[in-house]
C-alpha cells in the first residue's frame, strides 16, 4: 500500500512513505525519536481519502545523517523542500509531539505550502517544555539512550537495556524502571528499540545534554502563531496519562490563532493512542477535521 522513497534536499536525503493518490496532500511529521511507522496505525484509513505522506527527520530512520545539524530548524528545512519539490498542491501538515513544532514553524514561514496543521500533542508551553528538557531526570533519560544508540546492540537486548533503565516518577521516592512505568507496555519498548537502533546518536546530542535553547534556536512561538493564517487542530492526550499539551498552551494558541479547533483526547496520552493502537477518538477527531477543510 506504501512505497517507500528517498529525496534529495541538497544537504541529505530524507526518506518518505508515499500511500496511494487517493485525494489532497497529508504530510505526517513523527516525534523525537521516531520514524514514520509511529503513523501506521492511522495510516489505512487516512490514505482513503488523503494523498498520505509521512517522513523520516533526518538521522532517523532511513534518511541520511547529518552530524551537527539536528536542531529543530533543520527539520524544518527538509519539511520545506520536501513540499516544494514533491507536492504540486499546498499540503496538510499532521506533526505528533516535536513533529507539530516543526509543522508550526514550516506553515509559518512558508503559508502558501500549508492548507491546515494538526499538531498532535505537541509540548508547546515553552517555559514547561524548557524546563523539562533542561531536568536531571530528562537529560538521564536521554543520555543512556544515546549511549544505548551508540553500541550497536540487537533489537532484544536493546529493548532489555531500555526496559531497565532507572526513571523518577512525579508521586514516587524511589526510582522505577522505565519498563515498570503504568503507561508504557512491552511493546512499545521494543518499538522504541527499533527507533534507536535505526538513529545516529547525534540527534539525542541536545536533548542528553540539556541544551534545550540550542535545539530550539529560532523557534519564538509568540512570532510563529501570529504568521498562521491555515486553519489549525489542536489534539491534547489526557495530561493524568502522559499528556504534554497543556490547557494553558491551547488558550495560548486560541489567543493567536482564531481558526483554531481543540480535541482534548482523555482515553490517551501522549502517544494520542497509535501507541496502543486505540485510535478511535484520534480517526475520528482528526477526520472530522480534514472533512471541514
């Protein structure tokens, strides 16, 4: 049903997952760390009505590494290229957690190549998402991960290593580990062993060391809202399972941007459910979306 590409954006070449023409373009933009499979529980019923799209970022997945240049600017920039050269029609952009920053940032620089966003689940409260990043707890994570990425280790015992690492827990004393955490099962751990096994190191770089304004540079959210003119939809996972949208964020964003419409998903988290593949709110949420456009 999907075929799979690569193009050339003049710095690397970003890999695609293209599924049938069966309408107008949906461009879907993974998280950090991601590849496009995230999108795969979703995928057979929007590519029934939507040209479907969906990327690799670049030192991930199948798209070519890029040592030093994994800021979320650059993700942007191959965004950019990828509408301009492959699409003939401004596009649909759906982005999930650091994938609906980036879709903000590209319809706000590039509006004639954006027709609406989805931003799903995105942690767009800066001062939160700053301090979360630049956490003890956050850089710990991040960092064993990296290390983790780097030992070319088999998808089982990397999904082991994963599974033991210590986390802190709002509520807890003590440390758990993270495959004991109540919101992530098996599977997704070994999904997520997937994705690092299929990453440069690199792209964990910012986010292991802290340096959450490097990563964001050229990211001023108040500037980027006020420069969309598209219609947007603002998908929230329940913040008591793992949400990361703020109720704050989506008042932020309403203030700015008027044809804004928010689903607040309370049945998921931050995973919107294709991380458990509970994703009859999600389809029908953003469906309903796309149908109004």
């Amino acid at each position: 049903m999907f075929r799979e590409f690569l193009f050339n954006t003049g710095t690397t070449k970003i890999n695609c997952a293209e599924g049938p023409q069966s309408g107008a373009p949906l461009v879907l933009l993974h998280g950090l760390p991601g590849r496009w499979q995230e999108f795969l529980p979703i995928l057979p019923t929007l590519c029934l009505q939507w040209h479907t799209y969906a990327l690799d970022f670049r030192g991930q997945g199948k798209s070519g590494r890029v040592p030093g240049q994994y800021q979320s600017k650059y993700y942007g920039i191959d965004v950019e290229h990828f509408l301009r050269q492959q699409l003939e029609k401004p596009a649909i952009l759906f982005g999930l957690s650091a994938g609906g920053v980036v879709a903000l940032a590209v319809a706000a620089k590039c509006p004639e190549l954006v027709r609406a966003i989805v931003v799903g689940d995105s942690p767009i409260d800066m001062d939160m998402l700053i301090a979360w990043m630049t956490s003890e707890g956050f850089k710990y994570l991040f960092s064993t991960l990296r290390r983790l990425v780097g030992m070319d280790l088999s998808i089982k015992e990397l999904t082991k290593r994963i599974a033991d690492i210590p986390i802190q827990v709002p509520g807890q004393d003590s440390p758990i580990h993270y495959g004991d955490r109540p919101d992530v099962d098996s599977i997704e751990i070994q999904q997520l062993a997937i994705t690092l096994s299929q990453m440069d190191p690199g792209v964990l770089e910012y986010h292991a060391e802290g340096r959450a304004i490097e990563f964001l540079e050229g990211f001023d959210l108040d500037q980027i809202l006020g420069q969309i003119t598209c219609p947007v939809l603002l998908l929230q996972g329940n913040p008591s399972l793992g949400g990361m949208m703020t109720h704050e964020a989506v008042k932020h964003v309403q203030s700015f941007v008027p044809n804004t419409m928010h689903i607040l998903i309370e049945s998921a988290g931050h995973g919107l459910g294709m991380d458990t593949w509970e994703i009859s709110p999600l389809i029908r949420a953003v469906t309903s979306f796309l149908d109004s456009l």
